[in-house]
C-alpha cells in the first residue's frame, strides 16, 4: 500500500477548502470565539474522500482544509491546534505563538505518522511545535477522530449546518465554565454560553 494517495482534481480540493472554511465561519459566530482562543482539529483526509479513516491519506487533502480553516481563524486571532492520529498519541501541532504553559515534545508528523492535516498545519506555521495535550476554547472534528481529550471541560455540542468536509462527517464543540456550588450557588449569567470575551 502507498504511503499517501493524491487527488489531483483541483474542483474537488477548491470544494474542501470551502467545506472547511464554512464550517470554521460557522463555528466562530455559533461559538462566540474571539482572538486568542483556539479550536483543536482533528481530521481524517480519508473520510474526508469517503475512504475508511486512516485507510488513505492524502496530502493535498490535508492543505486544502488547513487552508480553508485558516482563512476563517486568522483573521481573527484564533489559533488551530492540529490533533495528529493515534499513531503520536492525538499529539498536537500549535504554532509557538499560541502556547500558554504546555510543555514542548519533539516529533515532527508526517501524513502516515501523525496525517496529513497536522502534517499540513506544521508545513504552514511560522514556529510550528508539538504537545502532547492542550486544553481548548472549541473543537472540530473532521471524520471521527475524537478531539474530547483536548477541549477544555465543560464541552457542549455545536450543530453546524455545514457538516461535512467532503464527504466527512463533521462534528463540532464550543466549551464553558464548569456550574460548582449546588442550589444555594449565584451564577454570572454571561458566562453561560462560553468564557469571558476578555480571556
């Protein structure tokens, strides 16, 4: 078997990309995200071609929806932790801009190795680096590949409209502050539905 596959149908990557950058646009308004925060992604390229996840991976894939998130969180100030497979433990590839006190481990992906969305996001961060967890703002899982163990707690589910990339299922998450202290507790109405837009 190939190590990667290729997908040389240019209209097919241009639908990706807009697959992934709506569902991106979506996530920001639907999850009231701000500058600062970030969004862990996992995604499989397989599924995203209707493959099995981890069956086919295809680079082209991979930087088609890279490129399409990232011209939706850029702009404003988000920041993407790419989740790689379970061949590095979900390890994380974060640009060192975006670190808060997660501590460096030294692995570089490649698409069999880590796949072909966290290969891509490596490829295209200025000071790309690994962790080995981090705890986000939201998530997006593009194909199955359980980002749980990277969001913050609480996390409450966002359905988007746009829930495919390709022929991807994707699913969607925003977090909030945990609700401690029982009945006689008073709470901040505000943060409800998300963290502080000061954060």
């Amino acid at each position: 078997m190939a190590d990667t596959h290729k997908i040389e149908n240019a209209d097919l990557l241009g639908v990706i990309q807009k697959n992934a950058y709506d569902a991106a646009t979506e996530l920001i308004s639907e999850a009231n995200l701000h500058k600062g925060q970030i969004v862990v992604v996992g995604c499989s390229t397989s599924e995203t071609v209707g493959k099995k996840v981890g069956s086919w991976s295809v680079p082209e894939v991979g930087e088609a929806i890279f490129e399409g998130l990232q011209a939706a969180f850029e702009p404003k100030g988000i920041h993407i932790a790419a989740q790689c497979c379970e061949h590095l433990n979900r390890a994380i590839i974060i640009d060192y801009s975006a670190l808060k006190n997660e501590e460096i481990v030294n692995v570089v992906p490649k698409p069999k190795a880590g796949g072909s969305f966290a290969t891509a996001a490596y490829k295209a961060f200025s000071h790309p680096v690994a962790v080995e967890s981090i705890k986000a703002d939201a998530g997006l899982d593009i194909g199955g590949t359980l980002i749980g163990m990277h969001l913050k707690a609480v996390a409450v589910p966002v359905r988007l409209k746009q829930n495919k990339v390709g022929e991807a299922l994707v699913i969607a998450a925003r977090v909030r502050p945990k609700f401690i202290g029982g009945e006689r507790a008073n709470y901040d109405e505000t943060l409800k539905d998300g963290y502080p837009s000061y954060q």
